[in-house]
DNA sequence: CTGAAAGCGCTAACAG
DNA sequence: CTGTTAGCGCTTTCAG
C-alpha cells in the first residue's frame, strides 16, 4: 500500500496525498478529510525511506556511548530517548566501548547512517580535551551538530551540556572542612574532562582553606567495589587509615570505601564521613546509605535535548550550558 | 557526493560503482581495485536512504524494552547492541515504559521504521501470556519476525528465548530444603511471564519436598529496598520474623530483605539464608554480598541474536530457545 | 486548492 | 565482466 493506491482510492493526486501526510496548509479540509480516512481504513503509512530519501532526513537522532550497562548512562540514554520521542525523533544507539579507536569507529560509522544530530553520552569523548584526540568530534561537527553530555570540546558546532561537577566537589569538600575534617581522601577512576573537573574542584577546595594537597590522599582506581577495597588495604597496610572523610567521583568507588572503612572497625560518619558521585542505586544500597552528589542527568539530558530542537528548527543556540549538581545527604556525613 | 560522481571519477557505469560497493563477484580485482581508490579519495559513503529504498532494508534492528534505566535492560540492550553490529545491524531503541497502551503504542510507531527485526526485551511484553493481551505482539509478526527476549507468546513468526528461571527457581529452593530451611519467604514484583515461571518453581520446589505452600510466604511487593523494608515490617510487626530463607525474584528485592533481616539482629546465612535474582551489582554492594541467580543475561542475548541472523538469511529456526541460569554463591547461603 | 512531472541515490534485471 | 534502464515511494517545484 502506497502513496499512488491512496491517491487512487481517494480520487486525488499522489502530491495532494503528500500533502495530507504532512498537514500542509494548502489543501481543504474537505479533501484532508476524506484522504485521511482512506488512508486510516488501509492502514497507510508512508514509507520512510522514500521519505528519507527525498528530505534526506529521517528524524532520527544517533546516541554513542561507551557502555550502556553503566547505570549513569543508562540512565542518559533512557531519558535522552525519552525526550527525544516527545519531539518525533528516534534514537538509533551505539555502544562504543572505552578505546580511542572504538569511539572514532563508532562515530564514523554513525554518521553514515544520516541521522539529524549526535549525541555523545559522557565525559569520555571529550577526552583531556586534548586538540589532537578531540579532532575526530570536530570532524563530525563538519557534517552534523554534536551535542556533547557532560564532555566540553570547544568548537563550531559541537555543543556541550554539562553539570557543574567542579563547583559540586568544591562545595563538598569545603563542607567537610566545615565539618571539621582534615584528610580527605579523594577516590577517582578516570582522565575524563568531567572528572578532571571533579579533580580540580577538590584541589581547589583545599588550597582555597589553607590545606595542603597531598600526593597520597588521591587515589586513582579502577571503578569496582573490590579493586577498591583491595587498593586502600595495600596502601594503608596494617597501619590505621590517616584519613577522615572520602570524596569519590562515582558511587562504586564510595562504596568501596565504605567497605574498606567498616572492615576497620572505624565508623562512619563519625570516624569517616563519605561522599558518592551520582546518586545511583548504589548509594542506597550499601550500609550505611551513601550521601551523594546528584549529578542531574534527567536535567543534563532534557536541557540536552531542548537545545538541541531548537537548535534543529533554525534557531541559534550557545555553545556550553551548565546544570547544577545537588548533594544528597544519607547516613555517611553528619552535615 | 554520489555514485553518478563515483562512476563519473572512475569512468565506468554506476551500477559497476553499486557492485563494489556491494562487493558483488562479478566484478574484476582490477576495477574493483580503481573504484575503491576513488571513493577512499573522495570519502565517498553510499546514501543509506537511498539503498534502504530499492532493499526495503536498512539492517536495522528495532529493539523495545520498558526501561534501560533498568539494570537487567540495559545489559541486556547493551549486549543485544553489541552482537548485533557484529553482524552489521544498527539498533533502534524505543523505551515503552510498563503500561499496555505504551506498549502497543511502541510496536506500532517503531514497525513504521520499516525494521528488519523486533526485539522485545523482559518479559513484561508477554503478560501471563493471554491471548487478548498478546494480540499486539503477534499482530507484529505478521509484519517483521519477532523475537522475545525472556518471554513467552506461541505464534508463528515470534521465537522466544527464555532463561530458564522455571528450574533456577526449583533448583535453589530444593537447595535451602536439604540445609534444612522450613519456612522459604518468596519476594516477587511481578506477573510476568518469567516472574510466573519462578513463582511456580518455588511452589512446586516445596511441593516435591513435601512443604504447604503458605499464602504468607509469598510476598509481592514493589522493587524498591524501602518498600521491601518497609512491607516486611508492616507483615511482621513487633513479632520475631519466623523465616528462615528467602528467595527473591530480583536482587533489589534481595537487599531489602537483607536490610530487614539485618535491622532484626538476625544473623545472614545462620539465621536466614537469602538467595537474589539476575545477580547484578547490587548483589556485591550489599552486606554481605547476595547469592544470586544468574540469569545469563549475556548468552541469552547472544543467542537471540545467532537465531535472528539465521533467520534473516532464510534458514528456519526454533520457536523456543531455553538457556539454563546459574546459582552465583557468595555470602548470603551457607551451602 | 490541486495535478503533472522531475528528481532523490541506489539496486537489479536485462542485454551485451 | 560491464553498461543501460526501470523502478523503489515520496517531496517539491511549477503550472494551472
């Protein structure tokens, strides 16, 4: 069933039929009307690659991100979606995986697809930011806008929506200090510009209320509760832990910590106060509750996708937004 | 860029420049060879829409899920992505969320896209299975073969590859009888097919042991650690909890049990033993880390994409496809 | 307000 | 092995 046995049954020509499909303005309500029926009884719909192929669009988004599996962009991509739906888009997803290649790959065999805009989920394709290793997103910027989730790359027509993790971990620190607190451990898995920033709020933190930023109090990891435990247990030995409160770039990583710590036999937060990153189901789920920064991925996403639309309907839109993060207090800080 | 410039560049007809690109036989190494130069040069990629109008394809999966949020859904999407680009196939993802009219309406708007294959992800899509209430899905698959992921529907063009909770279910709970458990608690959140099938694992467990199956035993509550908290404490009030075991259908609902049990200063597995589902992250965040029933998310998928790849090339297949899940042991069973 | 006709870029049957 | 040509189903001028 086509666009000509419509037009057919309907006693009209194929290009008013085009019309009806596309609500134009130029056809009486009366034809509309009795087209639209013909094609409600037959069950019509358009073909879209007919319809691709003539608007060489097919409204449809591409989402790349490293690993859906991951409860932070799964999260991302289901609100991306949903989003995205609302507007009449369809999402078409790629996982990449981690490696510079991979991303490259992926982005490149995306693009094939013509689809209206990109989105890359996560700080990881925007690398250090590093010119070089950046080179492939402004290359796909060329071709299509690229929306950047909580990544920042600057250049013409990549756009990067993100949440303000700097200002989120120098808040948290700062806190602690308040607290009263003296050795904060902070616990990081990745080079990313996101957690850079987290890196850089930390730092700053310290430095701005008269501490010392020590070497050893940085603990880069990898993102699994035991590979976190395991770590702090060989760095601290049998000696006691020397620290009294722990900022971690993501719940997995507080986690771990809080295992570490209760095996111990110190209390939290009385002996060690603990911060998560994302607020996932995680920071609920160990013992006690995690607080943890909320990153504001709905938000991320929805501002995401807003930008985007208007950005697609011929409207000018800024190069970098940024959301605010929140914490959330649970039971491991006392402030 | 098209195959008219291509051929042009080349010097030879398009449809000679269409055999490269399909990497057609009849075609000699050497002007292959001089084609593939030219198009390298010139960045050439063949237009998508285009081919997806003269193929009425365009190696494109549509896969459905209620939620990636979801942990279970998102490996498993993420595992569905994967194997499915090694065979060359995009993926189109549609979130239905849980309710009938989303559901349909998602099958609907996602069969437009003109989809090679459809994959519904959880066996929510099943229901328990009534005819009514599977209409939809068999409705589809009279279009595009259809292919349930943990679900079950008997009708022609829908294959379903399902884990076998049925046994997992059964195999667990006979385990805990010969340890000597009297009283299994069973936490369920669903009526869904699988959910079904692990419900009737436990009854028929006990059953065969010669245990009642007690309405009280069987809990259904939502899957959130606080309502589970919450509805066990509102079941057992000021009285001691007079369980000694409990299988839950999902990790989530694991935790809180062990939450619970905790908060009543009962030892885990001396006192009670608990077993969780999907043994997903959750189950090594908790204290102690969950057993857990491994419902082989990864094989499962792999395997419902090998019978989808060999269907598309013609060959029949199954209808039904059964993998056998797995009990992951760690700290909550003392067996 | 409506219709005729020219593409959009590619595939495949047919002819050589 | 290679070229010609007729679609695939829709959008969009351009005329009327």
């Amino acid at each position: 069933m086509n666009i000509y046995d419509i037009a057919e049954l309907a006693g009209v020509s194929i290009a008013t039929v085009s019309r009806v499909v596309n609500d134009s303005p130029k056809v009486s309500e009366k034809t509309k009307e009795k087209v639209r029926r013909i094609m409600e009884e037959h069950h019509y719909t358009p073909n879209v690659f007919a319809r691709g192929l003539g608007l060489n669009s097919m409204k449809t988004v591409g989402i790349i991100c490293p690993d859906v599996s991951d409860a932070y962009m799964a999260s991302a991509v289901a609100h991306l979606e949903k989003s995205l739906r609302c507007y009449g888009y369809d999402c078409i997803l790629y996982c990449s995986g981690y490696a510079y290649e991979d991303k490259v790959e992926a982005v490149s065999l995306i693009l094939q697809k013509r689809i209206d805009a990109l989105i890359l989920v996560g700080s990881n394709y925007a690398g250090d930011g590093g010119d070089q290793a950046t080179e492939y997103i402004r290359s796909a910027a060329r071709e299509i806008p690229v929306f950047l989730l909580n990544g920042y790359v600057r250049a013409p027509e990549v756009y990067c929506i993100l949440a303000d993790n700097y200002q989120a971990v120098y808040d948290a620190v700062t806190d602690l200090i308040e607290d009263g607190r003296k050795r904060i451990l902070f616990l990081h898995d990745s080079t990313s510009y996101s957690a850079l920033e987290k890196l850089r709020g930390y730092e700053e933190a310290l430095g701005d209320n008269g501490f010392p930023v020590p070497d050893e109090l940085k603990v880069f990891v990898r993102n699994n509760i035991e590979m976190v435990q395991s770590r702090l247990q060989e760095i601290f030995r049998e000696k006691m832990p020397d620290f009294d409160a722990v900022v971690a770039s993501d719940d997995g990583l507080a986690v771990g910590a809080v295992k570490y710590v209760r095996s111990k036999n110190l209390r939290i937060p009385e002996d060690v106060s603990i911060i998560g990153y994302n607020n996932s189901e995680l920071s609920i789920c160990c013992e006690p509750e995690l607080s943890s920064i909320d990153s504001r991925g709905k938000e991320l996403c929805e501002t995401a996708v807003e930008y985007m639309m208007h950005y697609l309907s011929g409207h000018p839109i800024r190069h970098k937004k940024v959301v605010p993060c929140r914490l959330v207090k649970r039971n491991t800080t006392n402030f």
